[in-house]
C-alpha cells in the first residue's frame, strides 16, 4: 500500500491507535502497581492491559507507518503515564519533567498532522 492509500480514511486507525495509547497507560501503570507482578489484581490488569495494546496497536499500524504510530503510540504512553501516576501511583513530577512531557505531547501532535491527507496532497 503506498503513502498516498495509506492516507486515505485513516481516522479510523487513528483511533485505534488512540485506543492502543490508553491502554498502554494503564498496562504502565498497572505494572507500577503490580510491584513486580506480586500483587494479583494489579498483576492481572497488566496482562489485559498488555493484550489491549498489543491488539489495537497491530490493527492501527495496518494502515499508519510502523515509525509513526509507535511514535505517537509510545509518546502517549509515556506522557500518560507520567502524568496519571504522580497521581495515582504518588509519583513525582517536577515542573521541568512536565516541561518535556508537552514536548513531547507537541510532536505527537504535529506528527497527526503530517499524516492528514490534505498535507499529503499538497507534498
């Protein structure tokens, strides 16, 4: 499938791809709270968790390039993470960790946006 198919109705697999991105938070942080898979509640949503992910992050990459999905998919995950577990989990996080986070969060972005098809039309 070349670049310019690809493109075409892909906010399906973006949403998978969104899908993919939340449950790799809650397979992190489910990790987190597993302390070392001893817990077997926490342990257990690790495992579902993982399966999610894997699961929707295969069918998004179907369509949206393997370098950019996993790139949007693992900066999601780590911003998500870090975010939810200074809350949940009593992490911290410092005002320059927030800083890079949205740096993050702003190349998560702008790489949606190099993947719209009017941006592809115009390339």
């Amino acid at each position: 499938m070349d670049t310019h198919q690809k493109t075409q109705g892909n906010g399906g697999a973006w949403g998978m791809l969104m899908l993919a991105s939340a449950f790799e938070i809650g397979y992190a942080l489910s990790v987190g709270g597993s302390q070392a898979f001893t817990i077997p509640s926490w342990s257990i949503a690790a495992v579902v968790f993982f399966l999610l992910t894997l699961y929707f992050l295969s069918a998004a990459l179907r369509t949206i390039d393997v370098g950019i999905g996993y790139a949007v998919w693992a900066g999601i995950g780590s911003v998500g993470a870090a975010v939810f577990g200074s809350f949940l989990l009593d992490q911290p996080l410092t005002l320059i960790q927030a800083v890079w986070l949205g740096v993050i969060i702003a190349g998560v972005v702008w790489l949606k946006l190099a993947d719209s098809p009017k941006l592809a039309a115009t390339a």
